[in-house]
C-alpha cells in the first residue's frame, strides 16, 4: 500500500514544482524587457479584462498566471487613462505601474474626427502651443516634396482656404492612439500618423500611383472619407461606397448632407436650406465631383469599401432606423417612399 501512495505523493510533488516554475517564469520574464506599449484602462474595468489585454500586448504571458499572483499579492486598483509600460514586465512591475496614476499622455485619432477636432485633444495633452505647431506641421507636410499622395500623375490640390476647419493633410494621418513623449516635436508626431497612415492604406489596396475605379489614390482617399461620414456605420458603407462611384459614373451631383458640413465645422445634424446656398467646393450639392480634399480620418471599413464596393445600381440611400439601418434604391421614388418610411418612424 505504501508504493501508490509514494507515487502520488511523487506525482504531486512534481505538479506542484513544475506549477511554481511556471508561475514563477511568469511573473519573472528570462527574456528580459521588451519595447514600450501603451494600455488604456477604460472605466469599470476589472483585473481580468486588464490581465487579457496585457497578455494581447505581449506585457504578460499568461493571464490567468497573472490572476492567480493577485489572488496572493493584491490586484492593482485601477485609474481610467493611458499607461506606458514595457512588453515582458514581471507581475510585479505591473502592480506598481497600475497602481500608479496614468503615466502617458495620448490621443486617438478616431475614425470620422476631423483634424479640427484632433487639434483640441492634442491641446489637452501637450498644450495649446505644441497643437498650433502641429497644425503648421500638417501644412508643411502637406507641400512636401515627399509627400506620397501627390506624386507621378497625382495633381496636387490647390490649398487656398482661410477656413480654419479645413486641414490640407485631413485624412492623410493614420488612426489610432498616439503617445506624445518628452521631447517629440509636432513634426515628428505628424511623421508618424502619416507612416501609419501609408500602411493603414496600403492594407486597404490605396496605394500611390495605383488607379482603382476611375480614381486616383488621392481621390480614393477623399471618396473614402465621404463614405466614413455618410454611412457611419461599417455595414452600411460598402453600398455607400458604390453609390458615390455610381453618381460620380453618371456625372451626378453626389449631394452629401457630411460635405456641407465639413466645411462649417460641424459634425452631424440637419443641413438647412440657407446651408445649401453657401459656395464653397466641399457644397456637392452646388459642385459635382468629390471635395478638394477628405473631410475626416478614414477607417479600413470605409477604404476597403472604396476600394472593393458591391456590385449594385444604387444611386440614393436613407437612414430608416434609429439602429442606424439604410435603405438604398435604384430611383428616386424609392428614395421617396423609404423617406417617407423614416419619417414614419420619426427618423426625417
């Protein structure tokens, strides 16, 4: 009898050894520290969800080693806001950095927000006069020789416009959180977003040089910022996208309520008769074609839908549910009944 109870005395023995091995190669990296990482920690957020995104950031290995450590040493308490940490900490650095106050100032260049918009968080992050540098940034980057947008048979926009809501590089800065660390310039920032951007593009099938549907990349670009705007949400843009390609086809006035408004500052809410009438080149109810430049910060739904729409004959579409459901048509009386069905609902 005492044999069996040898082995699992043994058995557990080893379990317990190779158990506290790995707890231990967790919680103490051998490899060492990796590059910085930034983490947000949303409000509400608990030390689980914490534990899974570490783990995705490559901070930790395992979260569930991770757990079990705080159910012995205490979980950090955490503050909502955005931490600088290393990839590869041990468990005990992470305590110290989320017990800590957010170590990191960023911004996230979210799709859909113009740079109007960016220019007030990077305000708040770094200050007034480093946003106002960093607007003069985007202009400088936009007349760059090296700028990828507008070379070969690109034509590069004329920028004449004293409207401070318009941005000659809108949408030519890549989505995103972005940390402003000691030291950088508003220069460097911008390099950056525009790198992300290139690559952001690029997975999107927009790349310099390369015509797709009638347009250029540039154009591609502007069409794709449109296509954010109007059909908001990313199951409606691909039809959205091919709408705009149809009337763009047909030589029509693409009348986008979103274009009107970009060039008023406004994001959203209802386009008035008298807004109509304004003449400027961003009004495609006045102006065929697309506007001068994009009008926000393009996401990959709204590159991938310009780049690969669906194929269809829409050429008008309507929002007919507050769940953000479209309905798209072929005419112009189906346009008419599916408004009249939105303003059934309350919608119009």
């Amino acid at each position: 009898m005492r044999k069996p109870w040898r082995r699992v005395v043994a058995l557990a023995g080893i379990v317990i050894v190779l158990g506290g091995a790995w707890l231990i190669s967790n919680a103490y990296p051998f490899t060492g520290q990796g590059p910085m990482v930034v983490v947000r920690v949303s409000a509400g957020e608990s030390v689980s969800q914490l534990a899974n995104q570490l783990s995705a950031d490559k901070v930790i290995g395992s979260p569930l080693a991770f757990r079990l450590d705080t159910m012995v040493f205490g979980a950090p308490i955490l503050t909502p806001g955005f931490f600088q940490i290393p990839q590869n900490s041990s468990f005990d650095s992470v305590r110290s950095v989320f017990n800590g106050s957010p170590n990191a100032e960023a911004i996230d260049l979210t799709a859909g927000l113009t740079l109007h918009e960016l220019q007030g968080q990077i305000a708040q992050a770094a200050g007034s006069t480093f946003a106002d540098s960093f607007v003069r940034a985007t202009s400088a980057a936009y007349v760059s020789p090296s700028n990828p947008w507008f070379q070969g048979e690109e034509v590069r926009p004329v920028w004449s416009s004293s409207n401070p809501y318009e941005n000659p590089m809108e949408g030519l800065l890549g989505t995103g959180y972005y940390i402003i660390k000691p030291g950088e310039t508003p220069s460097e920032l911008v390099a950056a977003m525009e790198a992300r951007f290139v690559g952001q593009a690029a997975a999107a099938g927009i790349r310099p040089g390369v015509v797709a549907h009638g347009l250029s990349p540039y154009a591609q670009i502007i069409a794709a910022s449109i296509v954010e705007k109007e059909g908001y949400y990313p199951v409606n843009m691909p039809k959205t996208a091919r709408v705009i390609l149809n009337r763009l086809d047909k030589d029509m006035l693409l009348r986008m309520d979103s274009t009107v408004l970009y060039a008023l500052g406004q994001d959203g809410g209802r386009v008035t008769t008298a807004m109509l009438r304004i003449d400027t080149r961003y009004n495609t109810y006045l102006y065929k074609g697309l506007t001068p430049t994009p009008i926000c910060a393009v996401s990959s739904f709204a590159m991938d839908a310009i780049t690969s729409p669906p194929p269809g004959q829409w050429l008008y579409f309507t929002l007919i549910s507050q769940d953000g459901t479209m309905a798209f048509s072929n005419t112009f009386a189906e346009q008419l009944a599916n408004e009249r069905l939105a303003a059934s609902r309350g919608i119009l």
